[in-house]
C-alpha cells in the first residue's frame, strides 16, 4: 500500500513538498480514504506534478491527480459515489 513516504518519494521530483499526506480507511481522522495529497511549494510545482503524474501507476493502480488549491494536488483513485462535495469536507479545515 502508498503511506505518506511512498507519495511523497513518488512527487519529490517535481518540486519541494511541504506535505504528503494519505488518508487510509483504517485511521479515525480519515475522513476520505484512497485519497493523498500533496503539498508543493510553488503552483508551477504542483501543476507539472498534476501534467506529468495523472494517469501514472503506482502500486499497480492508475492515478488521477487535480489541483486541490494552486500549489496542492489530490491524488485519488475513487469510488464512483464520491462527489465534490465529500471531497471538500474531507479537506477542510
């Protein structure tokens, strides 16, 4: 399985991370579970991450990486159910 190490090695090419952080279905803060983000310290940064990484594969599931903010990208792989609006709860603040 990623855990925060293996997304972050995997998004270290693109730029400086602030944080990378998985959201795993067996934590109690885990609000959205399959979904990493990672936080660049430039939006150049996150944007190339977001060219370069969509659709790569890692651990043998394809990713789909966006923009979550200018200079963060969420990484995710999920099921059909979840919308934006459980997306946005499961990141704010």
């Amino acid at each position: 399985s990623v855990d925060d190490a293996k997304l972050h090695q995997a998004f270290t090419p693109f730029g400086a991370i602030t944080t990378a952080k998985v959201f795993r279905a067996d934590s109690k803060d885990t609000k959205q579970p399959g979904v990493g983000l990672v936080s660049f310290g430039s939006p150049d940064e996150a944007a190339k991450a977001v060219m370069d990484m969509n659709g790569k594969v890692l651990n043998g599931k394809p990713l789909e990486v966006a923009t979550a903010l200018s200079n963060e990208v969420t990484v995710s792989n999920l099921d059909a159910a979840v919308d934006g609006t459980k997306l946005k709860q499961a990141f704010a603040p």
